[in-house]
C-alpha cells in the first residue's frame, strides 16, 4: 500500500525495530510520477513503504538512506529524468522532469518527525499538512497557504472509507478492489449466507442488521454501495442513509428499480446526504462483476477528488 496512511500504519509498530529514513519530494521541475509532498519510509533492514517514483529512483535512494542512518545528517538528492547520454547512476528514463529528495533520519530522538501524531490525524480522518521548516521543526497546518513556500510538507489526506450493504458474489470484486486501491472497506450483511469474512479476506465484515446499525460506525464511511439484491433490503439501506454524511451514494440495477426503491424508503432527494447514483458507476463497458466493480470505483474515486472522469489525452470525447 502506498497511501500515507498504510505507510504510517506499517511504520508504526516496527518504529523502534530499526533504523528508519523518511524520504520526501520536496521539489519538482517539469514531469514526474509523483509531485512535492509524496514520501516514503526506507528501514534499516530493507524495507522500502511506499514510493516516490515508478521504481527508477527507489534502489538509489535504499543507499542514500544507508548512509543518513550512519551520518544522523539529513541529505538532498536531485535526480534530472531527462533522456540523456552522460553516464551516471541511471538508464536515461526521459520522463522530462527533475526531482529533488530529501532524506530524514527517523528516531526517537527526533520524535520520529512527528510521524506518530500524523498517523493521529490519519485515524481520526483530519485532513492537515505535515510541515516542516530546515531546521526540522515540524507542525501541522490545516491549508496548503499556511505552508512556507521553502518549507517541505506532506499531504495528510485520510483514504476512502467504503461502506458495501450487502455481501453477494458481486460484491466481492468492489470490495477486494478498494481494499487494493489503499481504500478503507466495510462489508455489512445481515444474512447468514451473504457478508462472511473467508470471502471477503482483505476487509471489515460486520453482520449489523440495518435497523439497528451503530451510528457512530455509520459516520466513518465516505461512500456507500447498496447491493443486497433484495428491494426490502435496499429500500431499508437507503433510509439508513438519511442519517449519514456521505459524499456517494451507488444503488445497484436500473433507474426504474431505483425509483421503486425510494418509494418503498418512502424518500425524497433532500432527506439524502447526496444524490443516489443508479444506474451505478461510469459507462466503461463489460457486463460481468469485476467490470462493474471498476466503473463503481472510478466514479466514486471521481467523485470524491471531484475530478470530471475525462480523457487526460483528451483524444476522447466521452460527453458526446
């Protein structure tokens, strides 16, 4: 997992197993894989959490942190990804951009760089930034504007909390899925055949009955996918919603079952936290549960980051 949060949480119980290296983009120029504020932890025993680049620059940074860990010294790398004939540490990559790291030690005595109370923020969903100024003072600022414009931070963005209503087989690939994408993923279902936790393996599993499902387990969640199969069992997920602050709601079936199940929740739009998503997911094609479980995620992932779910080429029009 390469999300902040997994990182940190990976991190956390092996701080003091060895030594650590914070490695931060704390500049780009041109094109990179990854902008200012993307970071990974390097430890003393080969571990390597998270990324700062396709894989071209991991390795070289695995011997730099080497040497911080002997040094205490904080150390800025700058890698040019033009195409280029001059020898050095790399295949010319031609990515057309620079990069420059710096590398942290990571220990106690530096309070782990405040890492620990990042991970904080994370668990209870606070989006900040992670700040730190050159003399490695860190604090957290809840605006990017707050941030000096020399100063190195981190994006603390918590991931996606996914809440499922119902655990059929077609169930199984949004979920596994989002559990890939670093998302945050709960399964709910009642029923003694549906929900159980050997078909869903990388997930929370809860088997609440909807009537009485825990308002505070409810709050967690950013988006929520109802797909009992059963209209009683989706009329009654939808209520449940009302008492939600979601940002998607995604109904499973066609307009017309969606329609039918408002009525049974005996619902209009503005008892709902957001509009109802049905017929679910972005138009991408393919009929069969793993295809449904990639449009579902891509329109929640739009959503979410409110981005338009276009072409970034824009050779395709999908408007029209």
């Amino acid at each position: 997992m390469n999300h902040t949060f997994h990182i940190l949480q990976t991190w956390y119980p092996a701080r003091d197993d060895t030594d650590w290296v914070l490695a931060l983009i704390s500049s780009t120029q041109g094109s990179s894989y990854r902008k200012a504020g993307a970071m990974m932890l390097i430890g003393g025993q080969g571990q390597a959490l998270g990324i700062v680049s396709g894989g071209c620059l991991e390795g070289d940074l695995k011997v730099k942190a080497l040497r911080v860990m002997q040094t205490g010294e904080p150390l800025t790398t700058s890698y040019d990804l033009e195409a280029s004939d001059e020898p050095g540490w790399q295949p010319a990559i031609g990515c057309g951009g620079r990069i420059d790291i710096t590398l942290f030690p990571v220990t106690k005595s530096n309070d782990y760089l405040k890492l620990d109370q990042a991970l904080e923020y994370l668990n209870s969903k606070q989006n900040v930034f992670w700040t730190s100024d050159p003399e490695l003072k860190v604090q957290f600022v809840s605006e990017r504007e707050q941030i000096d414009e020399n100063a190195l931070f981190i994006p603390l963005v918590a991931p996606i909390h996914l809440l499922v209503l119902g655990g059929g087989m077609d169930a199984i690939p949004v979920a596994e899925a989002a559990a890939r994408l670093g998302w945050q993923v709960t399964v709910n279902d009642a029923r003694t055949a549906y929900g159980r936790q050997e078909f869903f393996p990388s997930v929370c599993v809860r088997d609440y009955r909807l009537d009485d499902f825990p308002m505070a387990e409810l709050a967690k969640h950013d988006a929520v996918v109802v797909m009992h199969h059963n209209l009683d069992m989706d009329a009654a997920g939808l209520s449940l919603l009302r008492h939600s602050q979601t940002k998607y709601i995604g109904l499973l079936g066609p307009e017309h079952r969606k329609q039918k199940i408002i009525a049974l929740a005996q619902l209009t739009p503005d008892l709902l936290p957001c509009p109802v998503a049905g017929p679910i997911g972005l138009d991408l094609g393919g009929d069969l549960p793993e295809s449904i479980a990639l449009s579902v995620l891509a329109e929640i992932q739009a959503v979410y980051h409110g981005k338009t779910a276009q072409s970034h080429s824009g050779l395709f029009d999908f408007a029209g």
